[in-house]
C-alpha cells in the first residue's frame, strides 16, 4: 500500500519546481511500502488503541469490489526510484515515524 507524509509530498512539488531541467511523470510515494494491516497496527500503537480486524474471506471481498478487488487483496506497487534517483530526499521514509509526526504533533494520542 503507497503512502506519503505531507511534508514529503510538498517536497516533491517544490524539489520539481525548482529543478527545471527534470520533468515526466514522477510517482509521489514513500520509497518503504507497507500493507493495510501493518498501516492499521501503526497507527493504532500510536494512538495507544486496541483494535478488532475481522478477518474476511477472499471471495466476499470479490464479489463486493469485483475487479477493483485486486487493488484491494493485492495493492499497488508504484515506486519512487525515479525521483530519488533525481535527487529528491525524502524527511519521512519510515511509517512509524511519519505517522508519529503527524498524530502526536497535532494530540490525536491523548485524546
């Protein structure tokens, strides 16, 4: 599952605004993927939550989402290399620490 932090992707737009001799199409994607369960998990440590994840059969997922289904069960596998190879360096790569940043900067953990 791609994810960015916010500053990161401010990063990205400003780093291609300011280097005019790069261009194409640039994936705006942390360069460390994770799943929806591990993304789950993390915040929820975070947030010091317990939390309750059914476990739900592959088929009923396919015939809710129907070919959407494999963006679901499988995910997506863009990648960052290109801007990173460009130069680009990300702030938050690690989503425990992104996550971190942004949920207890803004006191989402002791609510």
């Amino acid at each position: 599952m791609p994810w960015i932090h916010i500053q990161d992707l401010c990063g990205i737009f400003k780093f291609i605004l300011d280097h005019k001799n790069i261009y194409g199409i640039f994936n705006a994607v942390s360069p460390i993927h994770t799943t929806n369960i591990g993304l789950t998990w993390q915040i929820a440590e975070i947030l010091e939550r317990k939390i309750f994840l059914p476990n739900i059969p592959k088929i009923i997922i396919q015939v809710l989402f129907g070919e959407m289904s494999i963006m679901v069960l499988e995910g997506s596998r863009v990648s960052s290399d290109k801007i990173i190879k460009n130069g680009f360096n990300f702030k938050h790569e690690y989503l425990g620490n992104a996550l971190a940043n942004l949920l207890k900067t803004n006191n989402y953990a002791s609510e």
